[in-house]
C-alpha cells in the first residue's frame, strides 16, 4: 500500500509559530512533501495566512482579519512574538522573544507562494479558504487570480511537481468547493468535513470537490469512508494525525494525504526522516 503524503498543518508548528515562513521553511527542509495555510480576506482584498477570524491568539494587536485593511494589520507583529499550542487550539504557550526573522508582518499568500514558487517542486501548497461568506465569492476569485499570477492555475489539468499537485485548494464550506471547482477546474479541490459525517456522506460522495477530508475522528467511527470515497473517485485527505496510532489507522485504511502538526515525527514513522 503507498505511504500517505505528509502535510505539514500551518507550516512546522512544533518548531515554529505558525503560518511564518520560518514554520515553511523548517517543513520544506524536514522533507514534508506539502504544507498547509489557512487564507482569510483583508478588508481591502488581500489574501493573509491567518486561522482566526481575530488576530489576537497569534499577534500582539487586535481585531477582526476582515475588518482591517493590510496596513492595519501590518502594524502588528505576527508569529514570533506569540505562539500556540499545535495540540489545543486555544492555548498560548509562549510569547516569544524569538529573533524577528521575518519582520513580523502577517504572512500574506503572495509572500508564502513567492517562497514556494522560487524553488518548484521542494514543497506543495494546500491552502484552506476560511469563512467565505462576508466576503462572498471574492475570496475565490482573489484567490484564482494569485494563483494564475503565479503560474499555477493549469491548463485542463493541474500544474504538478513531482507528480501531484503543486497546489490544492480546501474548504469546509461546500459553496466555496464549488465556486473553485467552477472558476478554476484544473485546481483540485478537497472538502473538508467538521462534524458530522453520516448526515452528509452521500452528498460529499457525489460532490465537486476532488478530495474530501474528513477528522481523524471522522475515520474512527466510520473507516468505512475511505474505501467508499475511493469508489467515488476521490481521494482522503485526513486532518490533524498527531499520534501514532492514528497514523497507523489512516496508512492502514488507504488514507491518501495526512495533514499534521508533527511532519517531522510521521515522516520518522514513515521511514522518511533524517
Ligand atoms: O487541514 C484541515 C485543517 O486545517 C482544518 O482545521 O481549524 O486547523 O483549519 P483548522
Ligand atoms: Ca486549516
């Protein structure tokens, strides 16, 4: 059976605050094969690597992501000065007085792809739209237009570097999947899927998007769901395998991608690591 891909959840987290380019940079040389970012739109239109609708868990000002322009926010210091806990969500550990590495300007997606982009095929991009109705289809479509900036919209089928998609675009939104699946249908798509699976199994079977991805806990209850998203032709992308034993049930199932705080423990496991 083949190994899943490893995607390295917000960047490196275990090594560095995340969504910075030093949490990037620190999975590209550990040998992720990907890495995942989170984009939120600016109240001027620009596509930032922030998880929180507020900038407060993972920067020292305040306030709503949607509700600043990117000078607001620039006046911030992001990353190293705050950092969470990857394995509970709420939970700052530290503030840090980490060397300023990158300035502590909020990470914007051009920033993050023009890193990614300088050395084709070191790492792949999966980027997570988050909350994308205030600004309705506006996110997809700034979101298209970076990604046909950068080269990596294709052509009737996806750009791919080493073989897989050199990006994919996620959403737990079903809207936002097919409003990118309609805009730019070379870019695969994974739906992600919060809660509950078994309301909404059939429906996400048959949907637009070209993955779908389920919680771990998701697979415990029902591993079944792998093998019936195969039979549907998609892929199963799995969020957030942390632990051995869930690496161990998602290999064993077929999972196809493992989305992790800990890439530099599951390519370990792997037989991957340094
Ligand atoms: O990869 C999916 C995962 O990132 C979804 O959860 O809250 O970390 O964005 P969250
Ligand atoms: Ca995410």
């Amino acid at each position: 059976m083949t190994a899943p891909e490893v995607v390295a959840h917000r960047g490196a987290t275990a090594g560095a605050p995340e969504h910075t380019l030093a949490a990037y940079r620190h999975a590209a040389a550990i040998g992720a094969d990907a890495v995942e970012c989170d984009v939120r739109m600016t109240r001027d239109g620009v596509l930032v690597c922030v998880h929180d609708r507020q900038i407060r868990h993972t920067s020292n000002g305040r306030g709503i992501v949607s509700a600043l322009h990117l000078a607001e926010l620039e006046q911030f210091q992001f990353g190293p000065r705050r950092r969470r806990n990857p394995w509970a969500d709420d939970e700052i550990v530290a503030v840090t007085d980490e060397p300023d590495v990158e300035n502590g300007l909020v990470l914007t997606l051009d920033r993050l792809l023009d890193y990614i982009t300088a050395t084709p095929g070191t790492v792949r991009l999966a980027i997570e739209t988050k909350h994308p109705t205030r600004h309705a289809r506006k996110v997809e479509e700034a979101l298209v237009a970076c990604l046909r900036r950068y080269g990596l919209l294709g052509n009737g089928r996806p750009v791919e570097w080493a073989g897989k998609p050199a990006v994919r675009m996620m959403s737990f939104s079903q809207l936002a999947v097919r409003r990118m699946a309609d805009l730019a249908p070379a870019v695969p798509t994974v739906q992600l899927i919060g809660k509950r699976l078994r309301p909404v199994r059939r429906e996400l079977l048959n949907g637009a998007a070209t993955a779908v991805g389920p919680g771990i806990g998701l697979l415990r209850a029902d591993p079944a769901f792998v093998a019936d998203a195969h039979a549907a032709g998609k892929e199963v992308h799995v969020w957030t395998v942390n632990r051995a034993a869930d690496l161990d049930l998602a290999r064993d199932l077929g999972v196809d991608v493992v989305i992790t705080d800990r890439p530099d423990d599951l390519l370990h496991r792997l037989g991957r690591g340094g």
